[in-house]
C-alpha cells in the first residue's frame, strides 16, 4: 500500500468519525441512545 493510499483510508475514517460524533453529539439527549455499561468487579485473594 502507498503512502498516497494510506493517507486516503485514513482521511476516509477520520471522516466517518466526524459523522459519528457529530450524530452522537445531536442526539445526546435522547435517552433511547444511551448506552450504560455495567462492570462487575470482583476482589479475589489468593
């Protein structure tokens, strides 16, 4: 792969991330879209 073509798939993500935040960005008040992951931590001693 080239240098020419590495900097066009990167552009290309950089674009789709500026998509994605723009999105999340805009609907960030709507609670449908928001997502909570749980953690379960457990202490174990050995």
């Amino acid at each position: 792969m080239t240098t020419t073509e590495k900097i066009a798939n990167a552009k290309k993500r950089i674009d789709e991330l500026e998509r994605l935040i723009k999105y999340w960005n805009d609907s960030g008040h709507d609670e449908a879209k928001i997502v909570n992951f749980t953690r379960k931590i457990e202490n174990k001693v050995a």
